[in-house]
C-alpha cells in the first residue's frame, strides 16, 4: 500500500533532503507531490530517479493526501497547517509553529514515539529544533539508566540550519576574504567567515536568546519537564553539521565506561570515541549521515555524578529532514495511517 506525499518547502535545503531521504528509505509512496510558493511553480527537484515539478501551496487540495512534510516556515506553517489538517491530511512540520501546543505531539522517534498517538485532535505532529533533535537522542538512555538532573549545553551550528541563504552567505564571504574582496553581511548580524556568532534567533527578555529558549522548552516535552537546562547557541563557518559540548548532572553516579556502554545500544546513537588524535567525530564526517554521534565521554569530576560528551548530527538530516520522515514511518509502522486513496 502506498501513500501520497507533498512536502510543501520543495525547493528548500529541509525540503530537498526530505525528498532524498523518502527515497532512499523506500518509504510506500504512491505518489509524491513538491509544493512551494507562486515564485517557484515550475521548478525541478529530484525524487529518486524521478524528477517532479514543483505545484503552487496555494492552489493544492490535500483531501487525498495521507501526509504533508511541512517545511516552509513558521508563518506558513500557522496559517496552512490548520486548514491541512482539517482535511485528514496529517501533517509533519519542520517550523516551531507547533511545537509548544499541548495538543501537538513533539516527537523524536527513538525518544518519546509512543507520544504520537495525541496526533488525531489537530492532525499535526511537531518536528523538534535541529539542535534539540541530536540532543534528546544522545540524552534519552543516559536519564533512563542515571536520571539525568541538570544539562549544561553549547551549540555550534553550522550556516545550513539559516537556510540556503546562510550557506550561499558562508560561500561568498568566504570567497570575497581570498580574492581581497569586501564580505557583505545580509543574512547573520555579523561576518560569519572566518568568525564565531554567539547569536541565533531573537533576544528575550532574560538575555537568552529565543534558540537557547526553544531547547529548554522542546527538552522539557519531549524527555522530562523536570530536566533543568541552560544553553549556549553559537554560529559556525561550517556547512553541514551541528556539534554540541554537552555536560549533564545525574541522579546516580554515573563512569564514562557505563556511559559508553549504554550510548554503543541506543537507537540512533553511535559512539566513536578512541582517547587519540582524531579518534571523535566531527561535522565533516557527519554530513550526510543519518546517526547521532557522540565523543569524548569523560566523568566531571567538578560535580557528583558528572559526565561530559560531544554529540554531532547533520543537521538537515536528524536535525530536520530524516526526523520527519522516520515519524511518517511510525504513523505507518503502528497502523495509525490508513491510505485515502489507492495507488494507480
């Protein structure tokens, strides 16, 4: 039985690497259908050996679509989504338009997937923050085995989680600062080139900043409310690839060998980890896969029961694109989807 498809944001990174990975994990389409704003009607994406033209949100019915891969902002995901849902599409959304509803699921299938079940009231299920999703992969054997109390994190977030503009941003600073060029500054509130940005999203009131915010909240919901959390979020030059130096504070006294032992059999997870130069993983190894990694499992001897670790994921992937598609395939793998429309 197969499924027809839209992933509206098409032609974005999100939307692009939604489409490579339902391919790729043969999930059981019917029919896949690219959606994205008036300006890009028309346009070409790939799909497996196929290649789709892009068909215009606005003028789309989804009565007889099963799944909408959402991934074309917040705003459009407030406005559009609703109305989705309404016609018994089930919608997955990439935005953070939907992830503090207490009637949408926030879910990371190897973390909380039984959480799904609440999806029927508003037919939307929330994808968690890119940083969050790696996070809460990582986090989830560690608080089952120790009970984890406190989370100190630093984010270092390659250019790609800022969309296309922030990698093309990336490139031609970069290019500019070789050929003796003045770099031009439009997407990130500093040149990211060669430079480090302790500063993604807006400000809040309390000095964090709304990116720090969300992995409080998201962490929260989707692991444990009683979690105490603070975060750093920081830009990187990097493309692809988001890396985070994690320090968490456990009930339990916990070693870095039982925590090594545990992360080696967690879903999602893969520990590379040899106490040597180059023994740990960076974004560059990262890209393009679909794993959680975690290295440098150490004990903190600062705090009773501390660990120390550094988690990297691809952030297009996990972070956004491959989480999506893995909740589409709990909707279908626990029979919560039947498909409207038989295939041809």
């Amino acid at each position: 039985m197969g499924y027809k498809v839209a992933i509206a944001g098409a032609t974005g990174n999100v939307g692009r690497e939604m489409l490579n990975i339902l391919a790729e994990r043969a999930f059981p389409v019917s029919e896949v259908v690219p959606l994205a704003s008036q300006r890009s009607v028309g346009q070409e994406v790939s799909f497996g050996d196929k290649t789709l033209k892009v068909k215009a949100l606005d003028h789309y019915d989804f009565s007889d679509t099963d799944i909408c891969l959402m991934s074309a902002g917040g705003a459009v995901s407030k406005d559009w989504s609703p109305k989705i849902g309404a016609q018994g599409c089930v919608v997955i959304d990439n935005s953070s338009a939907w992830r503090y509803d207490s009637d949408v699921p926030l879910i990371v299938p190897e973390v909380n997937a039984d959480a799904i079940a609440g999806f029927a009231k508003k037919n939307i299920i929330a994808n968690p923050n890119c940083s969050t999703a790696q996070l809460v992969v990582a986090l989830k054997p560690l608080h089952d085995r120790f009970g984890i109390k406190r989370v100190v994190v630093s984010t270092y977030q390659s250019v790609s989680g800022a969309g296309k503009e922030g990698m093309d941003e990336l490139f031609d600073q970069t290019r500019a600062i070789f050929s003796a060029g003045e770099p031009k500054t439009k997407k990130f509130p500093k040149r990211i080139a060669f430079n480090l940005i302790p500063h993604i999203d807006v400000f809040m009131e309390d000095g964090y900043t709304k990116e720090e915010w969300k992995m409080v909240a998201e962490t929260k919901k989707i692991l444990d409310p009683k979690i105490k959390l603070t975060a750093t979020c920081v830009r990187v030059p990097v493309f692809i690839g988001h890396s985070e130096a994690v320090n968490i504070e456990c009930e339990k006294p916990i070693t870095a060998d039982e925590a090594r032992e545990v992360l080696r059999s967690a879903p999602g997870c893969l520990v590379i980890d040899k106490r040597e130069p180059g023994g740990y993983i960076t974004p560059h190894e990262a890209a393009g896969e679909d794993a959680t990694y975690v290295s440098r499992i150490r004990e903190d001897a600062t705090v009773e029961n501390g660990l120390t670790f550094w988690c990297v994921s691809d952030n297009l992937r996990k972070g956004a694109a491959l989480n999506a598609v893995q909740i589409a395939e709990v909707l279908v793998n626990r029979g919560l989807l039947k498909a409207r429309k038989k295939a041809a």
